[in-house]
C-alpha cells in the first residue's frame, strides 16, 4: 500500500495547487456541518447523575439506558476527550487526513473491507431501535462534549453519528484477532503462503492454527468448591496498552431498566467490556483461531476485469475511492484507489496475482446488540444466551456468578469449511464449493460449565488446557478447520499449577495468584535463559559473571531480586519471537547486547529488578515487580536512561465475589487513574502507588454506600 501511496503522491503533487481552493470550500462545506447549538438542544431529552468517587471514578446513574449512555459518553470525555476525538478519523476512514501518508493503509483497509458501506446499509434492520437509541444517547454525550468545551474540539470532526460508533466495534474487532497480519503479506514481492492442494483422504491430518499473540490477557475463577469459605470468586485483567485507543476505563452504569453494571470500557465503547453486575462477571482474553481465508483468483485471460469461477467469468464489483492524505495544515491531497469485490469478498491487486479475502463477521454490526444483553444477563442462561449471538467474532471469555456457576467460553465466529483441505493455506479462487457461508453454531464451541476442579483459567492459551486435566476438553472432538491455537503462555502453565497444588484457596490464596511473578521452570523462557549455562566463558570475563548471575536466578520477577534485570532483558527477545511465531533468536549476541546495556546504565549486571523496572507517570516514578508473560504483567520499553518504563500489561483489575450467603464484595485498580490525559487533574495517577504496590481499592457496590464516601456530583444537562 505504502509504495503504491507514494507513487500516487508524487504524480499528483503537480495538480496540488488547483486542489486548494477545492480543499477551502470542502472544510467550510464541513466545518458549516458541526451546529453546538444543535447539540446542546438534543442533549435537554436526556436527565444524568454522575458521582464520582474519590479516585474520580465515574458512578453513573440515570431512569433510562439512554440517559445512562449519554452520561457515560460525557464522564469519558470529560477524562479522555483526546483520545475519543482522535477515533473518529479513524472510525470514518479519514486518519490520513489528519496524521498524513502512515495513515492511508488504515484509510485503504476500512474503504476496502466496505465497513462503513455495511453499517449504512443495515443499521436500520440489523439492529433494534433500543441499540440505535442507546448508540445515539452515547453520540450525543460526545456532541455535548464537544459543543460546552469548544476550545477542545475539532469542528471537522462532529458531530460524531451512532453509525461511526458502529464502524469502530467492526473494525476494533478485526484487530484483536490480528486481521491486518494476514493483508500485510499480500503485500510483499512474492507470494507468503502456499496455495493450498486437494484433500488427499490418507493424508487429513488435525491443523491448529499459529497464535502469536499480542500482549494478552489474564481471567480466572473458582467456585466455591473450591474455595476454603464457600465463595465464588473471580479476576478479570486484560492486558492492554496502559495509554491510547485501547487503554481501559473504569466506570459504573446504573440505570432503572436492568443495566447495572461495573468495569471497564475502551473510548467509543458505550458499554461495559468487562466487569461484574450483582449477579455474575466476566472477563475477556484475546484468542486468535483461524478466522480469515485467502484465495488466489484466476483471471479471464480474455478480460482482466473478470476472474473465473466454477469455469464461467465473473466481473469484478469495482467502486472507486478517493484517500485523502494531509499535506499542510487542513490541506489534504486526494488519491484515487480502485476497490474490488468478488463473490468470496473484498479483492486485491498485488505483483503477484489477485486475491480476495472471506473473514469471520463480514457485514456483521449486532456486536453492541450484544454486549449490553451481556451487561444485562443476571445468570448463566442468560449469558449463554446473548453470547449464542455470535456477532462478537473472537474472545474467550471466564464467567462467574452468585449462584456459584463458573464457565469457560473459546468464542469465535469461525466458518463452517468444506473438510479435508489445509485453510491455512492461500485456497483455489476458482471454485464456489470452498465459498463458505455459514459458521460453526454457538454449541459446538468449546466451552466447559463448573469443572470438578472447581476452577478455570484463561490466559490466551491451548483452549484444551484450562482447567484440571481430567475436566479440560478432548481436542479430538473437535474439527480440524476450526484452527484452533495450541500455544501454552508461561502465565497458563504457572496459574494452572498453582491452581492445581493449592488445594482449596483463600480469598489471598486467589488474590496471590494475579500477582504472581515466577515463569515456570519448564516454560520457554526459562529455557533460552538457561542455554547461558552451557557456554564457555573465561574465569573472571563479564560474561562469566553475568553466567553467575543467572545459575541463581529462580525465575522470579519481584523487585528486590537481584537476578531478573538480566534475565528479563534475555527472556524478552525469546517472548517477542514467540509473538510473532518464530523460533527464538540466536542468545549470543542477545547476551552480549543485555551485558551492555547493563552495565552503561548500572555500572553492574545485578541491579535490583525495580531499579529497572518503573511505572513512569507524571510525577510518579515508581519501582514495579512482574515483568513479560507472567500473572503479574508487565511490558516495559527502554527509556534513555536505560530503566523500563511499564507501556503494556496489567491495566485496569477486577476482582469480584460472592460469599456462600450471595453477598458481594469487590475491588479495583487502574494502573493510572481516571484522568487519563488531563495531567493537571489530582487523578491523572492517583492510583499508580496502589498499583505498584499491587493493592486493590475498594468499590462503591450501591449508590447509598457510595455517598458515605468522598465524592463530587455532576448532573445533566447543565
């Protein structure tokens, strides 16, 4: 995209002077568009109350979900309206726009799948006038925001529509199962993939898909067999950059028509992603079965605007489109593209031949019709329920609740695929038999209802291995064109055998378990760490030293050992190849790399982990235990003095749980706080030294119990 992009802007750069006028008109055409007075009207139907307790957290309380929805949008603009502001290019496939050319392949990809073509064509009749009430009341927030903090918004940009709202939840969704990977090698100069071969019946053999998985996640339960006191327990962390687009927020939404719930959302989202109401919780980790297909098109030798299929030629649905990438100021250059469509879906031109591509959820926009029926299910039925909708195409998610039901889901919208053929492989375009049109029904997922072992766990990992080995599934039930990952995170093999040796736990015994910070001995990482042992070095050299240095590592990340500085800047290489499913890099000059940057930086190979390891915030400079791939996560990156600063890992944390009586308790900590880009507010990290010290804050699990509380009072509209 980007070579082709370039292309296309040097050779209009010629014309861009007659673009100027034409660019004058256009922003006054929109600018004309954006009526605060419209906004600030449209705001007088909806009635809000947002308390906020002494973090700052929004507790937002209204009759209706709409007045609720609106509140919500206007307390996260009040925290984030940067970060919110700065979506809505991207939600309308207009970011080149406003950041320039980095921007077009984020423009090409959503004009090309025809996301925003899909949202306008079937919001009216895919989604009930209840979800377009609420997606609208969250829009307004947005609109109020804007329309009473003029000096804070972009007029190009609003007013914001539920249908822009719409194409973020697709788009969003498209990224967390790592869509983008499989379009990136279409783009390289020759093919990436094979083109996969007949079945040949002696030879079916099971395929599991690759994972490589970002960052990740962490959720666990256990039931009250399981537990020394009869409770039913839960942990929801999702890790995820702990700044931006994704970055969690903290909310509570309490309205009088059953939507009651606490937990966190991204900017955008007018619901909560995860979280507990008072009756169950859930939370959400990142999993990547094969949700994406290519095929190699054949062309009409005779018409290049045709491919065949099935023997007859076909012609190419053709629109053109035009990118608009920034130049100066509000100028911008317009740049055409021709987008194709074929009956398998969106179509591409490369160097190398023409592809289309068929994935999980094309056309697709029910995702926040069912979101707020799991904000709203009160037991497991009910969950089940909303989740045999299956318009959220990716996500494991581990449920608990007041009765003592504890659920673990592989979700996925995966295609229901002729079998026998390897999926993982580019398909021959040439024939609709491998078209698919229907996925794999809610039930035949794998999922698993209150174990024997009486606890589940989910951390990206084997969907096979998640619980007591006699109580996990047999993945030989299981279709091979499901594509289902096989990848063990050092945090799966540490929590289950924690889980396991535990016998029945404690509310600290499960508590301990999220801030657990050893890899396991025979995990990956401790592996190419220990491939340091078998070298030879000479007595006395550095080398030896820092060979030293780890022959007493035990694999812990707290911050006070004294071993896991070096150790950790090993391992970290070995976790970035597992990411992207690579073999492990070659440790010597690794090592030789980690030596030095130690040593400029400490003047030693054994400074203690948090003298490495920092939460960087504001004034806040704050030493962190945990580090990559274990349950207490940490990602950090290089700062010029050689220390880590935290980006990823551990965000917002949740713990909820019902005692044997059904009582609720619960706590929370943001890695932050609540203001997440208004450094001039008291809680831009009021809460970061209670996440270094990994401590929960207590939750206000009614509205009387929160005004005992300090806290502050906002009603609208004004």
């Amino acid at each position: 995209m980007k070579p082709y992009l370039r292309c296309a802007w040097l050779s209009l750069l010629a014309i861009a002077p007659l673009l100027v006028l034409l660019n004058l008109l256009l922003l006054g055409v929109r600018a004309a568009d954006w009526q605060p007075e419209a906004a600030i009207a449209e705001a007088a139907q909806y009635k809000v109350e947002i308390i906020r307790d002494a973090y700052g957290g929004p507790y937002i309380y209204g009759q209706r979900d709409v007045d609720v929805a609106f509140g919500l949008s206007y307390a996260h603009a009040e925290d984030d309206f940067r970060t919110m502001q700065q979506m809505i290019p991207f939600y309308r496939g207009q970011l080149a726009r406003e950041i320039g050319l980095e921007g077009a392949p984020v423009d090409f990809l959503v004009h090309w799948l025809g996301v925003r073509r899909h949202v306008d064509e079937n919001y009216e009749h895919m989604l009930s006038p209840q979800i377009r009430a609420h997606l609208k009341a969250y829009a307004d927030g947005l609109n109020y925001y804007a329309a009473t903090h003029p000096m804070e918004a972009d007029p190009r940009l609003f007013p914001i529509t539920p249908q822009d709202l719409t194409v973020g939840f697709s788009l969003q969704h498209l990224l967390f199962y790592g869509f983008e990977g499989h379009i990136t090698k279409l783009f390289a100069d020759s093919p990436q993939i094979e083109l996969a071969a007949a079945p040949d019946s002696a030879s079916l053999t099971r395929h599991f898909g690759a994972a490589g998985l970002p960052v990740g996640s962490n959720a666990f339960a256990i039931n009250q067999d399981k537990s020394t006191d009869g409770a039913t327990r839960i942990m929801i962390n999702s890790h995820q950059p702990l700044t931006g687009p994704v970055a969690w927020y903290e909310a509570h939404v309490k309205s009088n028509e059953g939507w009651d719930m606490h937990g966190g959302v991204f900017p955008g989202m007018p619901f909560i992603a995860k979280g507990f109401n008072p009756d169950i919780g859930y939370g959400v980790t990142v999993n990547k079965p094969d949700l994406v297909d290519i095929y190699k098109l054949t062309l009409n030798p005779d018409n290049n605007d045709e491919y065949m299929l099935d023997g007859k030629a076909h012609r190419f649905e053709s629109r053109r489109h035009w990118l608009k990438i920034k130049l100066l100021g509000n100028f911008y250059l317009p740049v055409p593209r021709s987008l194709l469509t074929s009956a398998h879906g969106p179509a591409l031109e490369t160097s190398h031949g023409t592809y289309a591509v068929r994935y999980a959820g094309m056309g697709e926009i029910r995702q926040p019709a069912q979101w707020m029926a799991m904000n709203k299910a009160r037991n497991l039925d009910e969950f089940k329920k909303a989740m045999a909708m299956q318009a959220i195409v990716s996500f494991n998610f581990i449920y608990a609740d007041r009765s003592g039901d504890i659920h673990f889901l592989h979700n996925g919208r995966i295609p229901k695929r002729a079998a026998g053929w390897d999926w993982q492989k580019y398909l021959p375009g040439d024939r609709s038999d491998l078209i698919w049109d229907e996925q794999i029904s809610f039930d035949e997922m794998p999922q698993i209802d209150n174990p024997a072992s009486g606890y589940l766990l989910s951390t990206n990992q084997d969907p096979f291995k998640v619980t007591a080995p006699s109580d996990n599934l047999d993945p030989s039930d299981y279709p091979s064109t499901l594509g289902l990952q096989t990848r063990m995170t050092n945090r799966a093999d540490r929590g289950l055998a924690m889980f396991a040796q535990a016998g029945r736990m404690s509310e600290a015994d499960f508590i301990a378990v999220k801030w657990d910070k050893f890899y396991d001995p025979e995990s990956r990482a401790m592996k190419y760490v220990r491939r340091i042992a078998e070298m030879n070095f000479t007595d006395g050299s550095l080398h030896a030293k820092g060979q030293k240095i780890l022959a007493a590592w035990n694999g812990e990340t707290a911050r006070d050992n004294r071993q896991a500085a070096l150790a950790v800047c090993l391992l970290s290489e070995e976790w970035k190849a597992e990411q992207a499913d690579k073999p492990a890099p070659d440790i010597a000059p690794v090592y030789d790399t980690c030596l030095a940057e130690l040593m400029d930086a400490f003047g030693r190979l054994d400074p203690p982990w948090e003298e490495r390891n920092r939460l960087l915030r504001g004034t806040a400079d704050l030493p962190l235990g945990g580090g990559p791939d274990v349950l207490r996560a940490i990602y950090g990156l290089p700062e010029d003095d050689g220390r880590l600063k935290a980006v990823a890992g551990d965000g917002l944390i949740v713990y909820t749980a019902w005692d044997k009586n059904g009582k609720q308790s619960g706590g929370m900590v943001h890695n932050f706080g609540a203001a997440s880009t208004r450094p001039a507010s008291p809680h831009y990290a009021d809460q970061a030294p209670l996440y270094a010290a990994e401590q929960f804050r207590p939750i206000a699990l009614s509205r009387e119990a929160l005004l005992k509380t300090r806290h502050t009072i906002t009603r609208l509209p004004h």
